[in-house]
C-alpha cells in the first residue's frame, strides 16, 4: 500500500474525463448499496451536468499518473467525493478532503447518504459534524426515496 505522501492532487484536465468516470461508475453502485439503493444507480455521464460537476472546483488524486479519486467544492460545500474501489483505504479520500480544507478554509458542508458508514466515518474523522438528518428523494435520480445527513466542517 502506497502511502498519503505519493498522491499528487491537481486540477481536472479534459483528458481525465474517461479516468472519472470509470473512478464513479466503479465506487457509485458501492455507496448505493450500503444505503439499499443499488437500482437508483446512473453512470458520470448520466448526471455529471445535472449535478453540477463542473460548478465549482474539481481536483483529481492521482498516483504514478493514474487518477485514484476526485472531488468537486463549490461555494464552500464538498459536492462530489469518489475514490476507486481499488484505491480505497489508501488515503486517498483524506487526502482530497486536506487540499479542499486548505483551499476552501471557510466551513465546508456535505451529504452523506444514511447507510453509506464508510463514508460517515470519514467525514467525521476528518472533523464534520452532524447538523441534521433529511429524508426526501434522492439527488439525481428523483424517482427514488432517500435519507441523509448534513454534514459541516467548521472554519479552521
């Protein structure tokens, strides 16, 4: 296992498009099912544009030139966070969220879908609390109902 050290965090790049999406489409259906809602999965290329991607600033985590992981900031929330199944537990996702709280030093909200405890766990490792549990539908794929948390990182 490689360690926190060797994962180079930069900007996206065009030509990341087909690592990403792979990076989503791999780790999408993983989150989903630990919340019992394996049939709402759609791919990057599904809701990329509809779930603004694109809106904020889009980092890739990439090692020995291969994309391990990406995540989205905008406005102060953590819109999009995904790390391949392959790469997960590596420090990957840490490592992404370090560079969105040094480059976003202000209070950072997430979601985090109820079930999902991997990801739960993280983010409250890496000092986000819980502001409140939402039930309603599921971002993205509407036709299906969902429960998650607000999550927020105060400033600092």
């Amino acid at each position: 296992m490689k360690s926190r050290e060797e994962i180079c965090i930069r900007p996206y790049r065009d030509t990341d498009w087909p690592e990403l999406s792979a990076i989503h489409d791999a780790a999408r259906p993983i989150e989903l099912a630990a919340s019992g809602l394996s049939d709402a999965f759609l791919s990057l290329a599904q809701t990329a544009e509809s779930e603004g991607l694109f809106d904020g600033e889009l980092w890739v985590a990439e090692r020995d030139a291969q994309a391990l992981g990406f995540a989205t900031v905008c406005d102060g929330e953590l819109t999009w966070l995904y790390v391949h199944p392959a790469h997960m537990r590596q420090g990957v996702a840490t490592a992404l969220l370090a560079h969105a709280f040094q480059t976003a030093p202000g209070a950072m909200r997430t979601e985090c879908l109820v079930g999902n405890d991997a990801a739960l766990a993280l983010y409250l490792r890496e000092g986000f609390r819980i502001l409140k549990r939402m039930d309603g539908k599921l971002t993205g794929n509407e036709s299906f109902a969902a429960a998650g948390y607000i999550l927020e990182r105060p400033a600092g």
